[in-house]
C-alpha cells in the first residue's frame, strides 16, 4: 500500500460510510450510512482537538467525534456508538493500537481503521499495514489525515459495493441453481409421463389389432355357414312354398350376412356406403322388427326412399340392445311419425324407446365411437358405429335422448318424401290399365 498518498477533496457524502452495527455477512446488504461517527482513541487532548479540527474543517458533513483513553472505553464505544471510523494512537500508556486495531477488526472486519501517531519507524509502519490497518499519519503531518480518510472511506464504499454485487450474484446463482433443478425435476416427471403413454399407446394399439384380428377372422369364419343357412332356406322355400316363417327367418339370415360384411369393413378401416335405395314401406319394416322382438309398434303409414336391408339392420341393432338393456321387451317400445312440412323440411322421426337403467351424459358423446362397449362387455362395440354410417348415408342423424321418466330414446331422423317423389309413388300404386 502507498503511505499517504495525496488526493483530489472528496466530501465523505459522496461515498457511503462504514457502520459498526454490519454484521460481516454478506446478506442482507445494508444501506450506506449518511453520518460518519469518529471513534478516535487518544489520550492527549490537545492531539484529539488538532485531529478533530483538522478534519472538521475538511469533511462534509461535519463528523461526529467520540474521545476514549484505554481499552475499556474503546471496546464500550465499539458497541455503543458504532463508528463509521477509527482512528488511534500507536502506544497509550495501559492499551495500544495494534490491539485496538485486533478489538475493531473482530467486531467489523472492513471497518477503516488509521494510526495517527507521533513516531514510527518505516519498518514498524511497514508491519502495521500488513497486518490490515487501513493507513498511518504522523501528528506532525496532519495535513495528510483528510486524504488518508477519504481514501479509506472511498475504499470502504467500494468494498462494499462490491460485497453487495457478489452477494447478489450469490444469491442471482442460488436462484438459478434451484430453477435449474426444478427444471430437471419437470423434466424427468415429463419424460417419465411420455414413458407411460407411449406404453400405454402401445398397449391399445396391441389391443385394437387383436380385437380387429379376431372380429376379421370370426367374419370370415361366420361368412361360410350364413351362406350355406340362406341356401338351405331358398331351397326349402321353393319345395314347401312360401310362408312367413319362412320369409322371416330369411330376413334374419340376410341381415346377419349383411352385419358379418359389415364388420369386415369396420376392421379394414372403411365406412359403410353401399346403399341400394328403393321406395319401402317402413311402417310395415318396423313392424316387422318389432314381431321378431315382441315390442310394441306405434307408427302410421310411412313411406320412403331407403335400403330397406339396411333399415333393417339399424332397427334390429337397436331393437335388440334396448331389449337386452331393459331384460324385458315390455319395457322397449317403437315409435314413429312424420313430421308437417310447416315445421321444416320433411322428415320421418323413429324412436326407440326403452325404460331401462338410461345412459349416463359422460358417455353420451362416445356411445357411438368404434369398439366403445361401456358396459356391454359382451359385445363388440361396433353395432351403433354401424347404425350410424348408415343412417348417415341417407342424409339422415342418429341421437340419444334421455326417456322421460328414465331410460333412453335413440331417434332416427329420415328424410321423408318429397312432392316429387309422393307423385312417382303414386303412380307406381296406381293399377295398369293393360
């Protein structure tokens, strides 16, 4: 360190000023102190009042000054009066400097401390700065104590702001350190979550391929003995002639050729869309369902254009899940109506209602999904999927209803005949004149 190096004035206000009451920790960061209080250890009182009015003259604001004479003193004011500088004599008769200095830097490490001394060697003074002391002025040099305090306030204030910028990088680095770590943490949770759905997306897409494995097969196993059935059946009915039990069990046959077929598509990924439309009586179609589950028919004469086997198939699908829903057909009912013109486009409304345990509306917006069974375990999930594309390709809609009273209503909404249509109909009624 350069012994007393002259400087530039420098009002002690315009650097913040050390407090005995800092703790020497680097957190929390402590504001500067505006007052600088002057611990001076002496024991000459005509020395104490030059040094005072050496730097009284000199500092602004004017310092406050604290005179003690031996240890006990020194020690009290290091508690009580908290300077924001020391400055002591090198010897005193019962205490000296170096050991005031030891006292002060034990209770505030970086608080600036000066030696304003009568006599001292260069190798004494040498020693002194080594061991930490701030400075050392010589009574008879005072000129040089104002420079010298002002240079170890200055220092003292960068000191201190340094400490407070490496305790905020500190604690900048802890911050990071912990968003890091939980960032980690994020990512393993994530990493194990993509885990698990993959598994998970590979167990469903093992268990779709066996289900379409098995549905593929059981249709092609199924295929062979259906035809045989409505062989065997044709030609019964040309030997006995027709009757109805006969046309009826053909219907069956055909609508259970025509699901098998259907289910092969499904499985294949591919919608149901061959429709071949013809004028049907769909009052006489559904009561037809209806004898073959013993519901009750509620409709009037209807007439439309439609696949009337594939009608078929959505009223016994329908038919046939309310019935095993409600385990009675007492309980499951069809209903049917055309509705006026003056409400809208025409349309035919078929509604198959049962009085059974209902559909919760948490499964209302699957209920028609590919291989969704809910509860029917024993089914393949596919029959409403079904039932839909065909009401769907003719340019009708499918809906389940809640049943007042309880239960549900699946409605099936069909275009009904327009004028055009009704005429050619009528004529196709109308008797040849040949």
């Amino acid at each position: 360190m350069t012994l007393n190096p002259d400087h530039a004035p420098l009002d002690v206000q315009d650097a913040p000023l050390p407090d005995m009451t800092h703790v020497p920790t680097p957190e929390p960061a402590r504001p500067a102190a505006t007052h600088l209080r002057v611990l001076h250890l002496e024991d000459n009182l005509l020395d104490h009042e030059l040094v005072r009015a050496a730097l009284e003259d000199q500092l602004t604001p004017t310092p406050e000054f604290l005179q003690v004479e031996d240890e006990a003193a020194f020690r009290a004011a290091l508690r009580d009066f908290r300077p924001n500088l020391i400055l002591s004599d090198f010897s005193l008769p019962s205490y000296d400097g170096l050991s005031a200095f030891e006292a002060a830097h034990a209770a505030a490490p970086h608080l600036p401390f000066i030696i304003v001394t009568g006599a001292m060697g260069e190798e004494v003074a040498v020693d002194t700065l080594r061991r930490g002391v701030t400075d050392y002025v010589l009574k008879q040099r005072l000129e040089r104590l104002t420079p010298a305090v002002r240079r170890a306030l200055a220092e003292y204030a960068e000191r201190d702001r340094r400490r407070v910028a490496e305790a905020e990088i500190r604690a900048l680095n802890q911050t990071l350190q912990a968003r890091l770590r939980q960032v980690e943490e994020l990512n393993a949770v994530a990493e194990e979550r993509r885990l698990k759905q993959e598994d998970t997306a590979r167990k469903l897409a093992e268990s779709l391929t066996l289900q379409k494995t098995f549905l593929a097969e059981t249709s092609h196993e199924l295929r062979t003995p259906l035809t045989a059935l409505l062989g065997y059946l044709r030609r019964l009915e040309r030997e006995t002639g027709e009757s109805q039990t006969l046309s009826d069990a053909q219907r069956v046959a055909q609508n259970m050729t025509r699901l098998v077929n259907d289910l092969l598509q499904l499985t294949r990924g591919e919608l149901v869309q061959n429709i071949e439309q013809h004028f049907v009586d769909l009052a006489e179609l559904l009561r037809a369902v209806g004898r073959d589950y013993g519901v009750a028919v509620h409709t009037p004469p209807l007439e439309i254009v439609a696949d009337p086997g594939r009608l078929t198939q959505v009223f016994v699908n329908l038919v046939g899940n309310a019935v095993r829903v409600c385990g009675s057909p007492n309980l499951v009912q069809i209903e049917a109506e055309q509705r006026p013109r003056d409400q809208g486009p025409p349309e035919i409304s078929v509604r198959i209602v049962d009085h059974g345990p209902g559909i919760p509306d948490e499964v209302k917006p699957r209920i028609f999904d590919k291989f969704y069974r809910g509860k029917e375990a024993g089914s393949a999930g596919l029959g409403l999927t079904i039932a839909q594309q065909v009401v769907t390709a003719h340019r009708g809609r499918l809906q389940v209803l809640d049943t007042p009273g309880g239960g549900a209503t699946f409605e099936v909404v069909l275009p009904a005949l327009d004028e055009d249509e009704e005429d050619d109909l009528t004529l196709l009624d109308q008797p040849s004149e040949d």
